[in-house]
C-alpha cells in the first residue's frame, strides 16, 4: 500500500500540476484575445489618422509622416475614389483592397492579415498587420505574464513537500520510539505532542497495550503459580518413589506404590486441566458452530455417571428438548464437565445432583445444583481465581475447574454465578447464555 506521504504528495502536486497548467491555458487564451482587442484598436488608430493627411496623387507612393512598419508590421494603405493607389507603407507587399469599410480579413501570398478599412471623402484608407505578427505579439505577451506562474508553481511543490514532511514527522517520532521499546515495554505513548488527526490512533494503540500488559501479567501470574503448585506434587512424588524404593517388606512396598500412583494420579489432573486453560487462550480458540447444548449436556452427564455411581450420588439431568446455540463444542464439553465434576467432589456419598438447561428471561441457563456444604459468601468471587481453594476443605482438585469455566463462559459471552440452596445448603452454580449466542 502506498504510504501516506507518497499519497498526499501525489495528490498536492498533481493539483498543483492541474491548476497551474489550467490558469496558464486560461491566460494565454485571456492574452491573445486582450492582444487581439489592442491591435484592433491600433489598427483603427492608425486609419483614423490617415484620413486627415494631405491628399496624394495617383501614383504617389512616399512615405507619408513617416510609418512604424518597420517596428510593428503596420501596413498602410490609401486609395482614391477611382480605385488608384495613392500611398503605402511598404509598397513591397501586395495586399488587395478590402471589400467594405471597417474590420475585414485579408489573404495575399505571404498569409493571412487582419484590416481596418474607414473611407473620408474621396479616399479608401486601409491600415493592415498580418496574422503571424498578431499571434507572435499575443504569444510574446503570454509568456512574460506566465513567467511570475513558473516560478510560482515549482515554489508552491516545494512549500507542499516541506509541509507534508513537517506534518508526518510526529508519526515518525511515534513510530522510533514504538521502535526503541523491548517486548515487555507496555507504558502508553504520548498522545500530547501528536496532532489530533493521529491521536485516536494511538489512544487506541495505548488501550491495546493496557490490555496486553493486563494479559501478559495474568500469564506471569498464572506461570508463577503453576510452577508453585507443580512443584508440590512433584515432591511428593519423589519422596514416594524413594518409599517405594527403601520399603521392606512387599506390604509396605505395595501402599509405597499405592500412594506414588495417586501421586501421579493428582500430578496428572493438574497437567491436564492446564493444558485445558492454555487451549482456552484466545490464540487457540476453534471457530463456533451450530451445537444442541441439550444433546451435548446428556453426553457430558452419561461419562460421569459411572464416577458418580462410585460415591452413589443421585445425578440426575433435565435436558429433554433440543437447545441449538453457536459454541465451541469442545469447550462447552469441558465446561459442563468440569461443573459437574467439582460437583461430584463437593458432594457426600450417598448425595444428590441435579443438571438443568432451560430458557430463563435472557436467554438459555445451565444449571447444576449439588447437595455438598455450599461455598461461603466471601469466597463465591474468588472460587474462578487459578488455584484458589476454599479454605478448610479437604477435597482434592487443582484449583484451576471453575477458573476454566469462567474462562469459556467468558468466550461464549455467557456470566457464572454461585449461590447456595435452601438454608445454605448445597451450591447451585448457573451459566446464562446471552440470546445472540443461543440458536
């Protein structure tokens, strides 16, 4: 794409180019017509004079009160009523007699002339300049009025190059010290000492590097605390694997294994839910389609009623009718699984769960209520923080479910909110879809 200075020269000089050529066109044509009028009027002059000379006789042809033909081309001619010529001002030109007084145009074999014939008394006076001189005359005219336009046209490009040059200059500047930052400068640019055409450029340039440096301190932040939470199991599995390897007895050595599979087991959750966080990255997000949110819950819950069976939790899913929304299916999955997952944990054995999809007053609503301790007040914010756990609870988990949920519900422009049952019994967590986003 052409730059902006090219575009912006191009333009200027091309107008300049136009407007320059246009006025010298117009004054050359202005001139000549000027010019014509002129010697219109020196060629009446001139017979007007004539006809009060002293009169000739036939055959007569001095020089009468001596004639400027040598400097102007003027000829002058005078006849007598008889058609003789008494007089002419450069009696080597033959130039026939006008047909009828005033403005008529002549031919002879040197060209095209123009005349101006008046009759007094007995005379025929014709003064006549031929068509080359008038045009010379004209052009010569022209040109010195449009000497003062060359000059001023080069003048006028080179006052426009400067003030093209000395108006990009701040984009420029902006751009050298984009140019001087490291990666991790995200401070904003100085919209002060830009002109106010480029600044809504870079107030928007500023509010994408807020939001760069707001993502790329979750990313330290969310680094920092994985490698802190990987490092925990990891430990411990190398303290179990040396159990297993300073064990005495087979029976010692099987629980020494027993504990370094759970290990690896945890170890191995927590990998995977942040593989599962990474993949929720704008970066490598999948395009949505078209999905039954419906048909997709009832899956979800069919691949956990086996680990519910397993702490005989009532699950229990209400989802009968098709719900058709635009979503990414893969992470609507973990979504719904990573809700019911945290449910089956939080829920005692022998405890009730219980998933509904229906349409609320702005759009589809995700359900899942458990029957588990609830979650209190002052942590129903901080239960979407990476690797935050409520405190006094001894569930096992990575911390990083409900963070992941958040994350896609955020994608696919739906809010998570948490509240208990009855007597603050049980957590129900809901998931609103906006209408857009349903089908």
């Amino acid at each position: 794409m052409m730059s902006i200075r090219k575009n912006l020269l191009i333009w200027l000089l091309t107008g300049l180019l136009v407007a320059g050529l246009g006025t010298g066109i117009a004054t050359y044509i202005k001139t000549q017509e000027e010019v014509g009028e002129m010697l219109d009027y020196e060629l009446r002059q001139i017979a007007y004079s004539m006809q009060h000379s002293t009169s000739f006789m036939p055959g007569q042809m001095d020089n009468i009160g001596g004639s400027s033909s040598d400097d102007n081309d003027f000829v002058v001619q005078v006849w007598n009523e008889n058609g003789e010529q008494l007089y002419s001002s450069q009696p080597s030109i033959k130039l026939p007699k006008a047909s009828a007084p005033g403005f008529s145009n002549l031919r002879n074999s040197e060209g095209g002339w123009r005349a101006f014939s008046v009759i007094s008394g007995d005379r025929f006076v014709q003064a006549a300049l031929p068509d080359d001189a008038r045009w010379e005359t004209a052009a010569s005219m022209a040109l010195r009025m449009l000497a003062p336009l060359a000059v001023l046209v080069p003048a006028l490009a080179l006052l426009a190059w400067i003030a093209v040059r000395r108006s990009l200059a701040p984009m420029a500047r902006v751009t050298a010290e984009v140019e001087r930052r490291d990666a991790y400068s995200m401070a904003p640019l100085d919209i002060h000492a830009v002109p106010e055409e480029i600044r809504p450029l870079l107030m928007a340039l500023n509010r994408l590097l807020h939001r760069l440096d707001g993502s790329m301190e979750t990313q330290r932040r969310f680094v920092a605390d994985a490698a802190h939470e990987l490092r925990t199991p990891l430990t411990a599995l190398s303290l179990q694997a040396q159990l297993v390897e300073q064990a005495q007895d087979s029976g010692e050595r099987n629980e020494a294994i027993r504990d370094l599979r759970l290990g690896i087991t945890r170890a191995s959750h927590l990998v995977s839910q942040l593989l599962t966080l990474a993949r929720q990255e704008p970066d490598a997000q999948r395009p949505f389609v078209q999905l039954d949110l419906a048909a997709l819950v009832r899956q979800v819950i069919g691949e956990f009623a086996p680990l519910a069976d397993l702490k005989k939790i009532d699950l229990g899913v209400d989802a009968s009718q098709s719900e058709f929304m635009n979503g990414d299916k893969e992470s609507l999955k973990i979504l719904v699984g990573n809700l019911v997952d945290n449910a089956i944990r939080y829920t005692p054995e022998g405890g009730k769960i219980d998933v509904t999809l229906g349409n609320g007053s702005s759009g589809l609503v995700l359900s899942v209520k458990d029957s588990g301790p609830g979650i209190p007040i002052g942590d129903r914010e901080r239960i979407f923080e990476r690797f935050f756990r409520v405190a006094g609870n001894e569930v096992q988990g990575s911390g990083l479910g409900l963070a992941i949920v958040k994350q896609i519900a955020q994608r696919h422009g739906a809010t998570v909110e948490v509240s208990n049952g009855e007597n603050e019994a049980g957590a129900i967590f809901s998931v609103k879809f906006r209408p857009s986003v349903a089908g």
